[in-house]
C-alpha cells in the first residue's frame, strides 16, 4: 500500500493562477480531508469528504475547491491564487467505522508560495 | 476553552530525560482525543486516540492519560531519545463537529543527544 500520496511537492504560483493539488489513496478509505498548516498555526480543516460524490466545507474553505468523483482521489483546486494561500497542505483519509475515533493517515504534503 | 490548546510550545531535554506535556481541550460534548507524532518533513502519524476518562494508553516509552471532566490530556515520554524529536499533535473531536477534527498548535520537541 502506498497509502496516501499527493503531488506536487512543492510548487511556486503567480498570483492569480491557478492549480490543483492531486491527493490518492489506496486504503478503501470513505472519509477524505484537506488541511492546510501555516507556521505557528495548528491543522486547519479546508474541506471533507464522507464517500464518492459528497464533500463539505471545513473551517476555511474560501479560495478552494474539491471534487470526490472517485473514493481515491479527491483533488483541491486553488482557482485564483492569493498569497495567503502559501502554506502547506496535506491530504488525509480515514476508514468509515466513526469518524471522532478513526485514526487519520495523512499525506506527505505540498509545499505551495504563490508570490 | 473553546480551541484545543497545547503547553509548551516547544521544548529542550537532553537524551534520558523524561518529559510531558499537555492539551487542554472543550470537555462539554467530548467525544475523543487523539494525539499524532509528526517528524520534521514527514507526515503526521498517530499515536493513540482516547475516548474515555481515566484512559491511558502506552506504546514503547509513550504513554497518554486523558481527564474529559476537565478538558485535557497528557502525553509522557520516558528516557527521551533523539528520534523522539518531533512536534506532537493533539486533535479534539467533539459530538456534532461534522467529522472535524480540531488540531492544537503541537508542541515541539527536542532532544539532544
């Protein structure tokens, strides 16, 4: 098992372009989380998904957006770049017995500036 | 306490030295406490989640106490060791927190040799 990837590693935007951050997951895992990690500042939650074809918004979702077509991937889409979206992000999944104990398996992160 | 707060923020101990540290969290609609070891350009990695008060959990030299009456854990580490370096985690969730997952700001560690 690979368990959970993303790519890029790390990426330099302008602002106003846009990318998307790929997150996959071998695990059969239903739940699907992006986090966003700014220095000094815990985890923050930008969205989530419970399966295929349901997401949600988390504590700061304004700038992105996600898809889950698929119970592996589940994308984040920065559509106009900003500064205060440099930070690093990291994609995180978790099986569907309950989500308050379910340990999460998290990526190994994407390092975003966007200058 | 309405955020999932950790003490200290960082912290310095010499290789044998045993050390703990604390997160304070919301004890009203506690549901579970888990706490993740994440290493300098690795991704976090769980340790252990907690659910009832009075828990405590063990693995190796690392072990957990959780009090949900007043809103916080322990995390222990005997004979701290080098690789023991990393920042720890604490997350809260509580009931009705639609599968969120609140992080602390983690404590940082470092032990030198």
């Amino acid at each position: 098992n690979a368990g959970v990837t993303q790519t890029p590693k790390f990426r330099i935007l302008k602002i106003g372009q846009s990318m998307t951050l790929q997150c996959t997951q071998d695990m059969n895992h239903n739940y699907m989380y992006w986090y966003r990690q700014d220095p000094g500042m815990g985890l923050k939650l930008i969205y989530y998904s419970v399966g295929a074809g349901i997401t949600d918004k988390g504590e700061v979702p304004n700038g992105y957006n996600v898809s889950r077509s698929t119970t592996e991937d589940f994308p984040l889409r920065l559509e106009l770049a900003a500064p205060s979206q440099t930070s690093v992000y990291f994609c995180a999944s978790s099986y569907l017995r309950d989500p308050g104990t379910d340990t999460q398996y998290f990526g190994p992160g994407t390092r975003l500036t966007v200058l | 306490i309405l955020n999932v707060e950790q003490s200290p923020q960082s912290l310095h101990v010499q290789e044998g030295d045993s050390t703990n540290f604390t997160c304070s969290f919301p004890s009203s609609n506690f549901y579970a406490l888990h706490w993740y070891r994440w290493e300098t350009a690795k991704s976090p990695e769980a340790l252990f989640v907690m659910t009832l008060n009075g828990d405590e959990k063990k693995k190796g030299r690392i072990s957990a106490t959780l009090n949900t009456k007043e809103g916080y854990s322990y995390l222990y580490i005997k004979g701290s060791q080098p690789e023991d370096s990393a920042t720890y985690l604490c997350a809260s969730f509580g009931r009705g927190s639609n599968y969120k997952l609140t992080f602390g700001k983690g404590t940082l560690l470092t032990v030198n040799p």
